[in-house]
C-alpha cells in the first residue's frame, strides 16, 4: 500500500467537505505528512463532476404533529457542538425539524481555521455573525464581514478561510438539509460552541481520514484543488 498516496487523497476530501480546517496548524501537518499539491489551471475547479439536479422535498402542509424549533447554541445543553480538526460546529436546525428542506449550523472558525476548495449539489448560505472570513467563489476572493450574507449555488467551486487574529462566527444554512448528517458521522462531540476539538495523533488522524474517505461521496462534496 502506498500510505504517502492514499493519505493525500483522504486529507484532499476531508479538507474538500469541510472536516479538515485549513488552519496553520492542520496545513503544516499535512504538508509535511503529505507533500504540496501544485496545480493552478482551471480544470482544477471544474472536474468531472455531473452537474446534479437535487430533488427538494415538496412543501408540507400544516401538520399539528410539528412543533416550534427553538434553540439557544449557548445554553441549550442537547444541542451537538461538533469539533473538526479545528473548527467546531453547533447544529440549531437539522433536516428532521425541516422535512428535509434545510438545515442550520452555527459555526465558530478561529484563526486560520475553514475548509479548502471544494463544491456540492445544494445551496449555501452564510451569515456573518461576528469577524470576518475570505471566500473564494469561482476563483475570485472577497472579504465578507459582520452583518453580510453570501449565498453558494450548488455546484459552484467555492471555500471559506478565516484570514483574520480573530475568530469568526457564521451561520451556515444548507438546502436541502443532509450535510449536518455527514458533521455528526465525521466529527468528534465537544463541550460547547467554542470548544477546539481535540488534536489527533497520527494513528487517530489516519482512522479520520479514512473514514472521511468513505463518507464524503455519500454526502455528495467533491474535493478541488482550487475554487
């Protein structure tokens, strides 16, 4: 088995669908376990990919079986507060209170910290909380700040990095919801909204991003080497 190549291509996914922060830290390990990946043409954000058409689930009626959805990501002690590598998101709203229409994340990304180049086959939406983060949007960065939203199209190459001293916070909402299924596979439960996960030695690093491997085409994100 060829470890050196198998391991690029699982950290490639998980920093592609979002569990492998690009934080200084996680980039330095995994240049140093794996090596640059230099490829800087523009076939490398746009792949072969299909361009998917996902099917939304239809508008239900008003069903009295259904109740309010409120939550507090700070007090609400049954909420998952998910750590991956880095970063660490908060789940509000899940697929199941929204018969699947979308779901919403609160997401705390401190320094450095944000998923690399990367697209999928649903809408995505980000309103700033609090700092700042780069978003790269089909090659072109823009610095989005406190009070500004930006929507992802689906398919549209794209990623996120928190630039700044500072962390940031953000809510992601994603439409169709499934993609705070793949976060509770993949990562690792924390104690609050802004709690680190915690740092993976080698072996436990190498079990994650093998099962990162194996989840990500599932949860339809497909890695880029650029966005």
């Amino acid at each position: 088995m060829n470890t050196k190549i198998n391991r690029r291509e699982m950290t490639a996914c998980a920093i592609a669908a979002g569990v492998l922060s690009t934080s200084q830290s996680a980039r330095a390990s995994a240049l140093f376990i794996f090596g640059s990946q230099d490829d800087s043409n523009e076939a490398s954000r746009r792949t072969n990919m299909p361009e998917t058409q996902t099917q939304y689930p239809p508008i239900p009626p008003d069903d009295l079986n259904r109740t309010l959805t409120l939550t507090n990501p700070d007090r609400d002690g049954k909420l998952p507060h998910i750590g991956l590598v880095g970063d660490t998101y908060t789940i509000t709203v899940n697929g199941d209170d929204t018969k699947g229409r979308f779901c919403a994340i609160d997401m705390h990304i401190p320094p450095g910290g944000g998923p690399g180049p990367h697209r999928h086959d649903f809408e995505e939406t980000f309103i700033l909380l609090d700092g700042a983060i780069q978003a790269t949007f089909r090659g072109k960065k823009s610095v989005v700040r406190a009070g500004e939203t930006i929507n992802i199209p689906a398919n549209a190459p794209h990623q996120f990095h928190n630039a700044s001293t500072d962390p940031a916070r953000l809510i992601c909402i994603c439409s169709p919801a499934g993609q705070e299924k793949f976060f509770l596979e993949i990562g690792v439960p924390v104690a609050t909204r802004t709690t680190a996960p915690p740092k993976l030695d080698d072996k436990q690093m190498a079990a994650f991003l093998e099962k990162a491997k194996a989840l990500a085409p599932k949860y339809h994100t497909e890695l880029l080497k650029e966005a």
